[in-house]
C-alpha cells in the first residue's frame, strides 16, 4: 500500500502536466490564428510546450503573489482594502496577461501591443470577476442545483475568460496594425 500513496500524487502530477501543456498549446494555437502566423511541425510543438512549461511555473508565481497579497490585507486591517484588493488584482493581472501574450507565442505583438491588449483584458477580468462573485453571492437558485450548479458557473466562467484574453490579444494585434500603417 505504500507503493500506492506515491503512485496516485505522481499520476496527478503527470496528469496535471499534460493536461496544462495541451491547454496552454490550444491557447498559442489561437494566439497564432489571432495574429495569422503558421507554424507547424514537431520542433514547434517542443517548443511551444516548453514555452507551456515555463508559463505553468510562471501562473504558480502569479497565484502565490495574489495569495500572499490577500493575506497581507487581512492582516493590515486597511481602511478601503477592498479597493486595494481590486487595483491590486487589476495590476497583477495586467501584468500576467501581457507576460502571456508576449511570451507564449513566439510572434507576438510588440511589447506596447501587449500591455494595451492586456490592459483591456485586465479591466474585463477583474469586471467580470466582480459580477460574477455578486451573482454567486446573491444567488438562491445555489441550494435548488447544488454543486451541478457551481460547475455551471465554473464553466461559464472559464467560458468568459478564455474570451477575455482573446480579445485582448485581438487588440495587441490590431493596435500593432494600426501603428504599422502610420
């Protein structure tokens, strides 16, 4: 039984892997159909997914600063922490945005390109975030579909983001259009 307590977490672990490299190769597929670049071929599949890995490690950094953000605010008892909480979460995520469109691809937008596409994408987050903890805390219809309702709303919630950072790197890519043109 001992050999089971370390296969089961090096299952999930591998699991987990593939799955997020599979994920985040999806979303360079619709990055480079966004801005009409063709790359095909086993060398530009590894390296993609080693652009994958290294961005897994990167969200893990993303996630562990925000925790650690929120945990400070709790602690500080600051007037208006909720207002902090919201700038903060909006930077950061601005941040990780324009990091994702500038380095998961490899022909990616310019460096202003990405910080507009990402501030776009970032306003829509922390907006929709907003509307959707509203809805889940004013929501009375939670106790009537029970956890099948979360995975719902978890779903549209993935839905709703995985548009976000499309559209905000449709605008990375055309803002560099037009500042071609001028």
């Amino acid at each position: 039984t001992e050999a089971n307590t370390f296969t089961i977490p090096m299952v999930g672990v591998i699991f987990f892997s593939f799955s997020s490299i599979l994920t985040l190769n999806v979303l360079s597929n619709g990055f480079y159909k966004l801005w009409k670049v063709e790359r095909f071929g086993f060398i530009n599949w590894l390296k993609k997914s080693a652009r994958s890995i290294l961005f897994v490690l990167i969200f893990q950094l993303y996630l562990i600063i925000i925790i650690a953000f929120e945990i400070f605010l709790n602690f500080a008892n600051l007037r208006g922490d909720t207002i902090l909480s919201l700038i903060f979460l909006f930077v950061s995520t601005g941040t990780f945005f324009a990091i994702l469109f500038r380095f998961l691809a490899s022909n990616a937008p310019s460096t202003s390109g990405c910080i507009v596409g990402a501030t776009l994408a970032s306003v829509l987050f922390v907006i929709s975030k907003s509307t959707i903890s509203i809805y889940i805390i004013n929501l009375s219809g939670l106790n009537l579909y029970g956890a099948a309702g979360l995975i719902l709303i978890l779903l549209i919630w993935i839905y709703v983001l995985a548009a976000i950072i499309y559209f905000g790197a449709a605008v990375a890519h055309e803002y560099d259009k037009m500042n071609d043109r001028r």
